[in-house]
C-alpha cells in the first residue's frame, strides 16, 4: 500500500481516533487552514502538512494542538480536504469550490494510512467526519455539516451515509483490496461544472476538437462513456468532453456573488474564536 504522507510528519505517539472535515475555503490550504489541521488534501489532491503537530493531540492537550473539533480534539487526528468555499446546506450550493473526486481518492489513501500507523480500528465513534461527531459520540457542535454533500456522488447523501461510503473505502484499503468503482453519479439530465480554464470539446470521446468550453460553464450531461462526457451546452450545441475536467452539481447553481460578503467572514472568524475558547476550557 502507498504511503500519501511523509512518515516524518507521523511521530510515533499514541491517537485513538481520525476526524475528517472540509475547511470551507479554496481549494489551496492558507495558513488559517494549516493552524488548524495536521494534515490537509487539497484540490489537485496534493497533501500538505498543518502547522500542529500530531503528537500535540495525544493524550493531555499541549500547546498549539489542532483545535479541529469542539471539545473533542485530545486523542484526535485532524484531516481536512481544502473546499466548500461559498456552499450553502439548503438548498445545497457547492459554492466556489467544491470538493473533488481525485481529492477524495487522496483522502481516503491518507485516512488509511493515518488507521494503519496509528492502529485506529474502523468505526463510526474512531473515524468519522465533522458532521457526525454529536451524534457518534455525544459530544455537541454548532451546525457543522462537513462532509455530507459530495457534488460527484449526488445519491449519497447526509452524515452517516458519507461517513459509511469513507469507512467502506479506507476498510477496503487497508485488507488489501481496490476500492470500489465509484457510483456512476451522472444520470441523464444532470448537470456539470466545467473546471478547466478552456475544456476541450470534441465531436466524439478523444475525437476531434471542434471548440472549447469555458471555466465555469454548467452543461447538461446526455450520455457518459468510460472518461468522457456527452454535454450539451446552453446554446444548444452538443459535444465530449473529459469527465476529469468537470465536476457535477445537482440542479442549477445558485447565483455567486461578485465579491465575499464580509458579513459572513465576520461570522465564521467569531465562531473559530469561540471554538478556541470553549476547546481551551
């Protein structure tokens, strides 16, 4: 099995579970998001090592731990795929940034090597996601609903039915078997978001190209062949694309704004503030 993270960021002290979130920001990690996780998977799927240090967590809180989770951070591995930026639960918006099927892959391959170095058994009170820490383990949060939309997996959907598709996948991976093919997320009439900053769209699957579809652009998906996509475009105009350069969303996007509200960045800095505190009594 590869190892996804540096054996070096992994000090050999005992943890006793792995929670898992999305940051709620891009998809590059900030510092803010470094401060606050031991390990982070970003967009491209690329691992970056947070500023705490794992061995912070372990047993009796020490200075600068990751405070990733409400009053349940001792004993706990923080890992965090960089996203969501912009989303809204209801009526579900992915917002800028929505989390990506190579990402998830990276994250899956780091959960379980974080279960294999650290002996975590599989469970849903060991590892599991932000979203189902009050109702696993009794512990109370403010609202968090990461990870419970997954924009390239529409039909599965909520708390436990995410955290039970990533204990599925991290269990597979460590008895030694490939995961599942993913759940062909893409019925009929869907919808997809162009990722790429100019798609290839071509006249057949890696046939010639005959134009190309900007970032941004929601096309309806018609039919999907292996790695590519039949789309037709809001003008009508009907082609294939690369299914790695889109991602889907379930219904038309909400309108973004054309600058981040600061009301809403005054809100989230309170709440992390009010986190710290609470975490530190």
């Amino acid at each position: 099995m590869m190892n996804v993270i540096p054996d070096a960021w992994l000090p050999a002290v005992p943890m006793k579970r792995v929670h898992g979130h999305w940051t709620a920001g891009g998809h590059d990690a900030n510092e803010t998001d470094r401060k606050a996780y031991h390990v982070l998977v970003e967009g491209d799927a690329k691992i970056v090592r947070g500023i705490p240090s794992i061995a912070a967590n372990s047993g009796s809180i020490k200075d600068g731990y990751a405070a990733h989770t409400l009053n349940a951070n001792t004993g706990a591995i923080g890992i965090s795929m960089c996203g969501m930026a912009g989303a809204a639960e209801s009526p579900f918006d992915p917002g800028r940034a929505p989390l990506t099927l190579p990402q998830w892959t990276a994250f899956i391959a780091a959960v379980t090597q974080l279960c294999r170095v650290y002996d975590i058994p599989v469970t849903p009170k060991t590892v599991l996601f932000h979203a189902e820490v009050q109702a696993n383990l009794g512990i109370k949060q403010r609202n968090k609903w990461d990870v419970t939309r997954l924009v390239f997996d529409p039909a599965t959907v909520g708390a436990k039915a995410i955290g039970d598709k990533m204990r599925r996948e991290v269990s597979a991976l460590l008895a030694g078997k490939a995961p599942a093919e993913p759940f062909e997320p893409v019925p009929e009439g869907a919808r997809a978001r162009v990722t790429a900053a100019s798609l290839n769209f071509r006249s057949a699957p890696d046939g010639e190209i005959t134009g190309s579809l900007p970032e941004g652009l929601i096309v309806e998906v018609i039919v999907i062949d292996g790695d590519w996509i039949n789309v037709e475009t809001p003008a009508g105009y009907r082609g294939w694309v690369s299914r790695a350069h889109v991602v889907m969303v379930d219904g038309p996007p909400a309108a973004e704004p054309t600058k981040p509200d600061p009301r809403r960045k005054m809100i989230d800095d309170i709440r992390a503030m009010l986190d710290g505190l609470e975490a530190a009594l």
